[in-house]
C-alpha cells in the first residue's frame, strides 16, 4: 500500500513539475516572439508592451479581451512545433485586432460576420507586410482568397469586409472555408456580457495608441515598407466616434413648457388649504416652469448619387426617436428637412409627429449631381432673416463628405454626420462635429 501511495505522489509531483516547465517554455517562447516583431516593427513597441498575456492551461486556444491575450501553454508549444514562426504570427495577429478597436465595435447585428471580418482584415494586413518573422508557410493558400476579395470589395478594413458580407450572404460552409483560412484566435470574451477581468486599457487608450503607431509610422525606416492596409486599418481604428445621441442632447434651447414643477409646489400648502378652506388651495401650483427643449432645428441631406431614400428615411426616423426619447422634445416644432446637392432641391416643414410620418412616407429623393454644402448654409441664413425660426439651435447635415464645405462657421452648432467610416474622404471643417453613422446601426 505505502509502495502504491509513494508512486501516485511521485507521479502528482512529476506532473506538476512538467505543468511548470510547459508554462515557463510557452512563456519564453512568446518572449522571443515579441522581440522578433520588435526588431522589424519599432513603431509598434509601445503597443506590444501594453498587450499583456496570460496561461490559461487547458483552453485548447488562443482568445483576447480587452487587453489580454490568453493562451494554452501546450496550445502554443505544439503550434509552434509545427512553424517556428507561428507564436509572433499570433501575438501579432491579437495585436492588430486592439490597435484597429475590433473588439471595441460594440454589437453588431451578425457577430459570426464581424469575427470573421476582423480576422480577415488583419490577415490581409500581415499579407501585405510580408515580413518574414510573420509569414507563414500556409500563407500562399490564402493569397488566392484575400486577391478575389479585393477586386470585389476594394481596400479590406473590417467595417468594409462586413457590410460585403452581409450583403451578399454566404453558405455556412463558406463561412467556415474562411474561418479555417484566417482565424487565428478566438473573438468570444468580445462579445461577452461580463468580461472575466477588469479591462486593462480602456477603448480610449487604445484609440490614442493607434494614433501614436499612425504617427510613429511616418519615422519608420525607408528601407521597411508599412503598408496602405495598415495605416488605412490604423486611421479607422483610430477613428473617435462620437455617440450620435450624447450629440444630439446639444440640440437644446430654451422653451416655456406647461408642466407642473414639483421642485417649487409645496403639497402640503396644498392638501391644508382643500381641507381648510372648503375645497380652497390655499396656494396655487405653478403651472410653467422652464425647461431646456428642443423647438428648432434643420437636417440638411446630401441628395447626391451615394445616398438612397430607405437610408435617408431611417436616418430621419432615427434623428427624431433620438430626440423624442430625449424628454427634451416639444410636441410643436419647427424642424426644415432641406435637400441638397449642388443646389438646395426641397424644403419641407415638419411640425409635429404626424407631420413627419407623412414626410417619411412620400419622401422621394430630389438631386443625384456634384455635392456642395455651401447652398444650404445660405439658405439657411435666409431663412433667419424672414424669421422662420424662433431659436434655431443647429443644423444636421447627413452625407458622404465628399463636397465644398463653407469657410465661415454659422452661428448655430452643425452635425455632419457621416454614413460609414472612410478614411479618404476629406475632414470637415473644424469648428463642425463629425459623427460616424454605420448604416448597419440605422436598423
């Protein structure tokens, strides 16, 4: 018996003892791994350092969240039996999925998709680097797949990869056909609803950080090449964008309202003059109180060829759900709905909700020529001077960006808010807001 019971602790301590040693050679080698990628990219040294990992003996796999890479010990060790250079191709691959804010994107309407985008967009990424350190020898099969996905979606950045699958679905075993090709980690802690630890560097940080690698690129040396797919993923992970509600909250004047205040009517006073009095309050209570609310405003579309009527009509309908869910809504407005391409097209009045569901419902679009934002401002201005607004807070411009912007900023706040992320298009005056609208968030 004790014979049995020494062998069973030897062997318990011998296996412990291999456990450490795994643990302590996967660690060694992801060591090595990142300073080969430091070696050939400096501009990402302060990224990687801030991408933390950790074991997690038994997974069977590589996951982030948030900051942190997971890995099996033996996950990683037989990987990198098989290709000396996968473990940098992995710790390269997490990296640029934090640097491009691929697990920042909040929820997307096809979460399988967005996975399989990001994964894509980095692996096209690391394609066109073609640094040796990275390249692995089953890249040349996928060199086919990423070449036929350019010419039909242009510049692969994972917002673009997404709305091209989405619009031209797929069969599942396509889907796994590209997961078996590009998927190198698993996305699950992204998508889940309690995050296992506290998230280390915040969507913010990241962001900051991207813009840095962005910057950093320009000192990088001549004789490496970065590449466009990289500093385009970059500018779009590096893109602040603003929440298209908080913004609307600055759409706000001051308006009478006919509500009762509660802060300033004392119900004791009240109740004591009914019952005192014979049914005579002995105060009144207040029947106006002053209230920040939303009266006057214009949304101005750019009605040129890269808009639509249903993405018009839903960017409307959004606008003002935003704004009646606000409480800061009057039940009478003054809201103009302009369209525009070289010159304004339409003014329509809308002054209450029944007013706009007849709108959305026989809306056409007007226009399809060159964009030029300058028509409406003047308009605008017009407007004002025949008093057809009483307190125009700002204006709400939807389009592509892609048109003459006015020098001199009006006196109301203005929105341009965008339909996608492009990083080419040009930036819009800077005393403007630029608000980003994925046209998968328009419902």
């Amino acid at each position: 018996m004790w014979h049995s019971l020494f062998a069973y602790m030897e062997e318990r301590l011998s296996a412990q003892e291999n456990t450490e040693k795994i643990n302590a050679l996967a660690q060694r080698v992801l060591g090595l791994a990142r300073d080969e990628i430091l070696m050939s990219f400096r501009f990402l040294s302060r990224s990687l350092m801030e991408l933390k990992w950790e074991a997690r003996p038994g997974i069977g796999d590589v996951r982030s969240d948030m900051g942190i890479m997971y890995y099996d010990p033996v996950f990683i060790l037989k990987a990198s039996s098989h290709d000396f250079k996968y473990p940098a191709r992995m710790l390269f691959h997490v990296l640029l999925h934090h640097i491009f804010a691929h697990p920042f994107s909040g929820k997307k309407t096809d979460m399988v998709l967005w996975d399989l985008a990001c994964d894509i967009a980095v692996e096209n990424v690391i394609a066109e680097l073609s640094e040796p350190c990275i390249t692995l020898d089953a890249d040349l099969s996928t060199a086919g797949m990423l070449k036929v996905l350019r010419e039909d979606i242009g510049p692969l950045s994972a917002e673009k990869i997404y709305k091209y699958f989405r619009k031209n679905p797929m069969t599942t075993s396509r889907v796994l056909e590209y997961e078996r090709a590009f998927k190198k980690d698993s996305h699950e802690l992204w998508h889940s609803s309690s995050s296992e630890t506290e998230m280390i560097i915040s969507e913010e940080e990241w962001k900051k950080i991207s813009r840095q690698v962005l910057a950093e690129i320009k000192n990088f040396s001549e004789s490496k090449t970065t590449g466009e797919a990289l500093e385009r993923n970059l500018a779009e992970g590096a893109e602040v964008k603003f929440d298209y509600s908080k913004v609307l909250e600055h759409f706000v004047v001051s308006g009478e309202t006919n509500r009762l205040s509660d802060e300033e009517f004392d119900y004791i006073y009240y109740v004591y003059g009914l019952e005192e009095y014979d049914g005579m309050p002995f105060i009144e209570p207040l029947e106006y109180r002053d209230e920040k609310r939303i009266r006057d405003f214009v949304i101005a579309i750019d009605t040129s060829a890269s808009t639509s009527g249903e993405i018009v009509r839903k960017f409307i309908r959004q606008t003002f759900d935003l704004l009646k869910n606000s409480e800061n809504f009057f039940r009478k407005i003054n809201v103009h709905i302009i369209q525009c391409d070289s010159e304004v097209k339409t003014d329509d009045k809308i002054t209450d909700s029944e007013a706009l569901d007849s709108y959305l419902k026989e809306m056409k679009i007007v226009g399809g020529g060159a964009t030029d934002f300058r028509p409406v401002f003047n308009y605008v201005e017009e407007l004002k001077e025949k008093h057809e607004f009483d307190d125009l807070k700002g204006i709400i411009y939807f389009t592509d960006g892609y048109g003459i912007y006015p020098e001199k900023k009006p006196d109301e706040d203005v929105i341009f808010a965008f339909l996608n992320n492009d990083t080419v298009r040009p930036a819009p005056p800077a005393w403007s807001t630029k608000v980003i609208i994925e046209e998968d968030e328009l419902g």
